[in-house]
C-alpha cells in the first residue's frame, strides 16, 4: 500500500493550488485526478474574471497551467476516482478506482460541487455556447442581449437581478405557479423593470442556432401549448450538488452536503482532514475564491504535518 505525507482528492482551482502549495514546501502530494481533471472550468470558455489576465484565458488553459506548474514543484498526478476513505484513524486510507488502496497522513479535500442541470435536449451541448450556470463568470458576454434564466429558489432571483446589469431584459423561467424564493429575493426581482416572468412554464429544450442559442423552448402547464422564449443565453438557476457522497457521513456535512469547516480555516472535524473550494463553499463558488481556500488548506495541512508525525519519513528519505 503506497504512502503518502498528503493526498489532495480533486484537481481544480482549489485542489491545484493546494498542490502547489504543497510542493513548494517539499510534501510531494499525491493528486487524484477524478472523473473530470481540472473541474468545472475545463466546460467554460473565456474566464475574464481570474486576476493576471488582462485579455482574459480560456478556462482549459488556465487549468492546466496550474496542473504544470504543481508538476513543476514536485506535485504527483494520478488519475481516478476516490471510491471510499477511512478517517477513522492515521493513516487515512483511501480507495481509489484505477489505482488501488493508499495512505496518507493527511488529505485535502477539493472535489467541488457540481451545477444542476435540467436534463433537456441541447443543453448539454450548447454549454459555453450559450449555456451557463454561472452569472458572474458569463453574464458580461450578454451585453445587450436578451437573458432566460431557469429556476425558482433564492440564486435564481439574485442571478436574474444580476444579469440585469448586462441584458436588455431576463426572463425568469419556473414550473409552477409559486416560487421558492424568500419574499425578500422576490421583491426584489419583481421590483426589477427589465426582469420579465413565465411562471408554470416547464423547460422543453434549449434550441440552438449557429453560433449560439436561439431560445429555449418551454410547455404552458395550463394550457399545454408550447412556445419558444428566444433568447441569446439560457442560464440554469436550480442549485448545486456537492461531491461528498465518497465520504460515508466520516466528516460533518450541513444539511445540503457539504463540507462543514472551523470558520476561518479548512479544518474538518477530523484532525488531519482538510477542505477547500466548492466542496465546502455555499456562497461564492468563484475559481479565485476557491484558489485562495485551496492556499489555506495547503497551509493549515503544512501546520498540522509539522505538529503531528505520525510516520517516521527518514527510512524513507534514505533510501
């Protein structure tokens, strides 16, 4: 069984840094890919919103960008998926499809939390075509243009809001009749002018056109007619699903799944097992906010190897 000082479990903004945190400070970490390396910004297009690139950088290459410059300081790579860990006691043991059973002394998490989707008809293969999930990382590249947005709950109102600033108008897009949202979050998009509303409406099909989308195609519950709500950009408002289903209930999750940390650190309820990025984010769920936890997980890692040998490593430098 191969040991390590540290695992980090996910490759994006968090888990890279981390990894070139690591290095730098000579822990060799171990890094598993997972079923998608480099997280959900190799699916964008253009991130103008990562500070250093004034011209902006498409989100494939700023990934693995970070990817080699962990590699440059030591950082190994694997790739496959964490089935099952046991944080019962150190060494941590983690499962690993495609590479079997390893050890390590500590681990950070950073598997992310991934978009809901609708599951429709070309909204697969239109995002970052016309597709988002994210109103702050695209919502600037629908100046002037006409906006749907789909959902019911508290980020759906606050990301309608939002794409205000940049679209001639937004059309809010929810299956029912009543909405989710507090009265607060309501208030305040129905107190916005440019937001329009097509309640009771049940998502079709996002419908596609050369360079984009044309609108999204929905069914009138009441009268089950179906219509075309054109428009430039379609961005899905329903949520997010943290990756912690591999974790067996061994750390604190809230109420929705995610990573419960010490305010103010990375820290989990397990000595050793830390947490960064989306994973344990339920407000910003930005690249950079996740880079910034993924440089604390990596020190607060550091700081905890330093006070907590719990493996004699100079057998193994000697050899």
């Amino acid at each position: 069984m191969s040991k390590y000082r540290t695992i980090v479990i996910g490759t994006g903004p968090a888990g890279l840094t981390a990894a070139i945190y690591l290095a730098r400070a000579n822990l060799n970490p171990l890094v598993i890919e997972g079923l998608q390396p480099g997280g959900q910004l190799t699916t964008t297009t253009e991130v103008e919103n990562f500070p250093g690139f004034p011209q902006g950088i498409m989100g494939p290459e700023l990934m693995d960008n970070m990817r080699k410059q962990a590699e440059r300081f030591g950082a190994e790579f694997k790739n496959g998926w964490v089935e099952e860990v046991d944080f019962s006691k150190p060494p941590f043991k983690v499962k690993v499809g495609g590479i079997g059973d390893l050890e390590a002394d500590s681990i950070i998490i950073s598997t992310g939390a991934s978009a809901r989707y609708l599951g429709i008809p070309g909204e697969q293969e239109n995002v970052g075509r016309g597709v988002s999930t994210c109103a702050t990382c695209d919502g600037f590249f629908f100046r002037g243009k006409k906006i749907v947005v789909v959902g019911g709950g508290d980020s759906a109102m606050e990301e309608a809001s939002f794409l205000t600033r940049f679209a001639t108008d937004v059309t809010l897009v929810h299956r029912r009749d009543e909405l989710r949202a507090s009265k607060i979050m309501q208030d305040r998009a129905r107190g916005n002018e440019k937001v329009k509303w097509a309640l009771n409406r049940t998502p079709l099909e996002v419908v596609p056109e050369a360079l984009g989308v044309k609108g999204l195609k929905v069914r009138n519950n009441e009268t089950g007619q179906e219509e075309l709500l054109e428009a430039d950009g379609v961005f899905v408002a329903i949520g997010h699903t943290p990756n912690t289903g591999f974790l067996g209930n061994q750390v604190v999750l809230d109420d929705h799944g995610y990573v419960v940390v010490k305010p103010g650190t990375t820290e989990t309820n397990i000595p050793g097992v830390f947490a960064c990025g989306d994973v344990q984010d339920t407000k910003y769920r930005q690249a950079i906010t996740a880079a910034g936890s993924g440089c604390m997980a990596a020190m607060d890692c550091e700081k905890f190897l330093e006070g907590s040998i719990v493996h004699d490593w100079s057998e193994t430098l000697d050899k």
